[in-house]
C-alpha cells in the first residue's frame, strides 16, 4: 500500500525473500512478511488479519523498516542490556530446584516462583519477573509433582549394598533352566485413588465414589525375561495369598529346575505356614529371596502396579468391585498379550 511501506525493486525484494528463507526466527520472519506484503500493496489490516498479528504492529514495523531498511527488522530487545538468563543461572537454578527452601532459611518447605526468584536474586544478584522464571524452569524442564515418602533402611549401607549386588548376580547368572521373579502385592480399592488430569479454566472434575469402601487384593510375579506378570486374587491380605501365589507359579514354570523369587519383609512373607510350603516336595523348587528393608524402587513389580493404578484404579467410576477387577484382569492380560515392560531392566 502506497505510503505504507517504501517502493521495493525487483532486486531489493528478492534480497529480502532470501534473507527471510535463511532466518531461524520466527518474530523475524513475521517481520520480513510485513515488509514483503506492505510492499505488495496489502492493505495493514489485511496482513494483520493474514499474519495474526495487531495492526499496530504492522505500522511500526513498517515505520521502522522504512527509517532504518532492513537492520530496522532485528529485535530491538537485543539493547536491553546484558541477557539476564544465562548458563550459569541456569545451573544455579537446577541446583535450587533439587533442594528445599528450608536450607536457605524459609519456614516454608516447598517452592513457588516468588519464593525461587527471590532466593535467586540473593544468590546470583539477579532479578527477574514471575512469568520469567516460569519460563526458566521451562528450560530447565522442570515440573510441579508430587515428591514420593521413603523411609530410611535400618540396615548399613554396607550390608544393604551387599544384599542388592547378590541379587543383581543372581538375575546376571541365572542359568536358562531357571526362572527368576520380582513378587509383591498390591491393593486394590473400589473407592477410587484420586489423580491428576486434564481439566478446562472453571471447571473441576468429580469424582463419583461408592461411598463404602471394599478392597481385594493381588499377588503378582513379573519375570524380567519376558515382561509376564502371573497373578492372583484373593479378598484377605495375608500369607495364604503368597502360598497361592508359589502354587501358581509352580504350575507356570513347571520345567524350571529352581524358581528365584525376589519379595520384600512383609511379614505375610515369612510366616510358618509359608516355610511348610517352602519344605514341601514340590516347594523346594521354589526359594524366596528377600530385598532390604524399604527398598521398593529394586523391587522391578512395583512399576507395574503404577501402571496399573494409572490405567484402571484412579479416577475409575465403577460401582462394584466386579467391575472393577474385571478391568484389572483385562489390563493385565492385555499388557502380557503385548509384552509391555519387556526385558525389565535390573
């Protein structure tokens, strides 16, 4: 459009496509395309409406692109001073994150933008606005979530590390007429857990809940060989689940010269009537190796029973706890069907 935008030679514009082609910057290249379009003769409200962008914007990138040619297009953020967020703020920040405002003196023990800007500015002299620092942990990739309780082994480091390094042994030298497996239980509640989701600005879910709660529960064994989980129900959480479970896996692995379990301490684990299992003629097949107190991170089952609340207990809407273990067990098939978690690492 006349005035808009000075008359551009065949030349000039064809130096000004080439430029906008080799451009990495897509504020750059936007700024290029409202020249180019001005100088085609586009009305500013049109290649504002095309390129979605105000109409402001359009006349002062012209403007400039006029008094000053093309330097005029470059980010004029460039003269601000020295860029605030840097590689060294950044390590600065990954190592705030990793902690706890407690050890820099806050009463409070999780962080907030506020609480991280200024506890950045005392450490680096460097201040910066809330939406920034959102920006910065965007960076850095971190995210909000919800820390996980852990409690202290009561045994030494030494012996701890000990008990871990046979069991790593143990699976790297199994010999191939032996079966190894990772055995825990796990609970299963017709009140639904709660979790995070997806939900519109003004609007919050819910969650329809039977009211009365009712629980069964699982024994499962995860073999790292194949990514199958064997599994069984009952509706009492005691040893008589981990005998069915010895008794299924028995029958599962029937050409296995020995079957290693790997379990935790819970007591339902080493009671009396689980050791007449274990002496029994069949039995001694089976032995039972168990992990370090409070260790359920090398216990590999435990990921799967996270998957398994994350695809079918939380937030479920079921009213009976037919239901809902009927979609337990169809997960589970499904997963072994698809041989999920395949080769688990140790």
């Amino acid at each position: 459009m006349e005035g808009i935008v000075s008359r551009l030679s065949r030349r000039d514009k064809r130096k000004l496509v080439q430029h906008m082609r080799r451009c990495q910057n897509g504020q750059m290249r936007i700024r290029y395309l409202i020249v180019l379009s001005c100088a085609e003769g586009t009305p500013p409200s049109e290649v504002a409406k095309q390129l979605k962008v105000s109409r402001s914007t359009v006349y002062r990138v012209a403007e400039r692109f006029n008094e000053f040619g093309e330097t005029g297009l470059a980010d004029r953020r460039e003269d601000n001073g020295e860029r605030k967020i840097d590689e060294e703020f950044l390590s600065s920040l990954i190592k705030l994150v990793g902690s706890s405002p407690q050890q820099f003196g806050w009463p409070r023990p999780t962080w907030t933008r506020e609480l991280l800007v200024v506890t950045m500015a005392r450490l680096t002299g460097v201040s910066i606005h809330p939406s920034t620092m959102s920006k910065a942990l965007q960076h850095i990739g971190a995210r909000r979530g919800r820390p996980k309780p852990t409690v202290n082994c009561p045994w030494s480091k030494a012996a701890k590390n000990r008990r871990l390094r046979a069991l790593r042994t143990l699976k790297a030298t199994l010999p191939s007429n032996e079966v190894l497996v990772y055995e825990d239980e796990v609970d299963i509640h017709l009140n639904p857990k709660i979790g995070l989701d997806w939900m519109l600005p003004g609007q919050q879910k819910t969650v329809l809940t039977p009211g009365k709660n009712k629980k069964r529960y699982l024994a499962g064994a995860l073999n790292p060989r194949t990514g199958k989980v064997t599994w069984v129900e009952a509706d009492r959480k005691d040893s008589l689940l981990l005998i069915d479970m010895l008794w299924t896996l028995l029958e599962t692995y029937p050409r296995a010269k020995k079957i290693h379990i790997i379990l935790d301490n819970y007591c339902i684990h080493s009671t009396k009537m689980v050791q007449l299992t274990l002496n029994s003629p069949k039995g001694k097949r089976l032995k039972l190796h168990f992990l370090p107190p409070y260790c359920p991170d090398h216990n590999r089952i435990e990921r799967t029973w996270l998957d398994l609340h994350a695809n079918v207990t939380r937030n479920h809407t079921h009213q009976t706890m037919d239901q809902l273990i009927e979609d337990v067990r169809k997960y589970l098939t499904n997963r072994n069907r698809k041989k999920q978690h395949y080769n688990v690492a140790a």
